[in-house]
C-alpha cells in the first residue's frame, strides 16, 4: 500500500514537471512574438467567426493551445502572409 502510494504521487510529479515544462516553452513563445500577440488579441476571442462561401466558421484560435501546438513556435504570420492585424477584413489583404 505504501508503496504504490509513493509511485503514483511520482508519477503525478513527473505529469506535473511536464506540464510546466510545455508551458513554460508555452510562454516563452508566446512572449519573444510581437505578430502572434497581436494576432491573439482578437484571435483568442471564443465568439470570433467569420462567413466563408455562406458558411459560418469559427476563427477562434485557443493562445493555450496555439502554444503547446506544434506550431507554438511560429508567428502567424509566418504562415499567414499579409494579414495586417489593424485592418477588418483582412482576407483583402491576403497574399494569393
Ligand atoms: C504553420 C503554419 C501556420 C501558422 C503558424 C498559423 N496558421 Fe492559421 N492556418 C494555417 C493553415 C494551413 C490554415 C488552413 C487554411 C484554410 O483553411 O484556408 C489556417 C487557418 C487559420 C484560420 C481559419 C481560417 C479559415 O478561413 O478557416 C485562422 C483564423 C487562423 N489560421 C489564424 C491563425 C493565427 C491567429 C495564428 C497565430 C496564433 C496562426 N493562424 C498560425 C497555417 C498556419
Ligand atoms: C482587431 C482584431 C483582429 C486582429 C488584431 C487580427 N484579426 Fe484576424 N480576423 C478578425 C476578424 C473580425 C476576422 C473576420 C473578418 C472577416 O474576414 O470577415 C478575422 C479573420 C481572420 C482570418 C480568416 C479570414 C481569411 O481571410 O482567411 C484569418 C486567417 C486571420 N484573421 C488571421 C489573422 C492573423 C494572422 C492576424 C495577425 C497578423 C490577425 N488575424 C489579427 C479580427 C482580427
């Protein structure tokens, strides 16, 4: 009984070293990225959507997640190219 108490409160630990590990690299990304910030502020809003060919699609990005995610580590405009964050529309700025 003592024994298996001791490892599984390691291995919450360990869950627990990691989980402050991916978000700590989380946060770095998020911080050291003027673009993505800027992106987020208004990205991270739940109730963002937007009508793409008479649909209604959902532009939230989670920042949490955003920077857990494989791409954590890029800004968004590392992909989305020419998307100025002051100006609504932005897809008429869009790179094609
Ligand atoms: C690694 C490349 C990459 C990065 C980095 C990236 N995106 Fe994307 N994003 C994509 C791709 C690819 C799509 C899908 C394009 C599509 O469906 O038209 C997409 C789709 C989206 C959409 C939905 C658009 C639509 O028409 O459905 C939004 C909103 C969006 N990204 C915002 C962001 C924001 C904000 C960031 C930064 C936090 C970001 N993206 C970072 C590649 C990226
Ligand atoms: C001031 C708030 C705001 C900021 C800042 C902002 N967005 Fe948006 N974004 C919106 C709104 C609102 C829409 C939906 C408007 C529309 O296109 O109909 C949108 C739509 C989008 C779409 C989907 C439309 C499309 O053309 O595919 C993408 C992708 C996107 N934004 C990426 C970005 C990126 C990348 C940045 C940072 C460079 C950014 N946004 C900054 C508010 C914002």
């Amino acid at each position: 009984m003592r024994k298996s108490l001791a490892k599984s409160s390691l291995v919450l630990i360990s869950a627990f070293a990691f989980a402050m590990l991916l978000n700590l690299s989380g946060n770095f990304s998020l911080s050291t990225s003027k673009s993505t910030d800027a992106c987020i502020s208004c990205h991270e809003d739940k109730e963002l959507t937007y009508e793409k060919d008479g649909k209604i699609i959902s532009i939230y990005v989670d920042p949490k997640l955003y920077s857990k995610s494989v791409h954590g580590g890029s800004e968004c405009d590392d992909c989305h190219k020419g998307y100025n964050p002051d100006e609504i529309p932005h897809s008429k700025t869009k790179e094609k």
